[in-house]
C-alpha cells in the first residue's frame, strides 16, 4: 500500500491554504526549480477523472534555489468534495523533466471537505 505525504484538506469552494511543495533528491538535498515551468494535475482518487489538468497558472517558485513552490487554487478546482491525487511536472531550465512525487510507493493527496453552510 503507498504511503502518504501528509494529506492537505481544504474546504469546498476555499481557494487556501495552498499547496505548498519542497522538492530535494534522494539524498535530501534540495532541488534548485528557479526558471523552471512546473504542472501541476490533480485527479478524483476512485473515478480518477482529472479535476486540474497540467495548469501553470496558480504556481509560483517561492524559493527557486530551495526548490520551494507553492499551487494557489484556482476557481472550480476545489467545488468538488472527495478525495484527490496531486502531482507535478517540474521542467527546469537546464536537465530534463521530472515529476513529484516520483517514488511509486507515495502519494500525495488533498481532501477537499463538506462545509457547514455549503459555499
């Protein structure tokens, strides 16, 4: 079974808090993801329909050289509860892409909750 990166929970129709990543290689160190152009794709963990598909609008590099970015939420993307699996493509200025998580025993997930008032 994957384990987990901690999951995220936000409420239906909340725009924060946001998705924050800290990307570093297997030794620990960190990534350095300034200039880069990074996707982010987030699916329903059952019917796997795509809720956010590969969108760069919403991303910023917060602190490239500690490879430190975050996805602020975008419109719709929360007006679903349910379970999610996020990811992103990170395409750097120099090297080849990659993604995260990349390890296939883990998963990040966000849970996007009922509210009391329903908006």
């Amino acid at each position: 079974m994957p384990s987990l990166i901690a999951p995220l929970y936000v409420k239906k129709h909340d725009l924060q808090p946001y998705y924050y990543v800290q990307v570093k290689d297997g030794s620990g160190t960190n990534i350095d993801v300034t200039g880069a152009t990074i996707y982010c794709t987030m699916k329903q963990a059952r019917a796997g329909t795509r809720k956010v598909d590969r969108q760069t609008t919403g991303i910023t590099i917060n602190s490239g050289t500690l490879g430190c970015f975050y996805y602020a939420w975008q419109g719709s993307d929360t007006s679903e509860a349910g379970k999610y699996y996020i990811e992103f493509e990170i395409n750097p200025a120099a090297g080849g892409k990659f993604t995260v998580p990349a390890d296939p025993n883990e998963r990040a997930e966000v849970i996007i909750m009922e509210s009391l008032d329903a908006s």
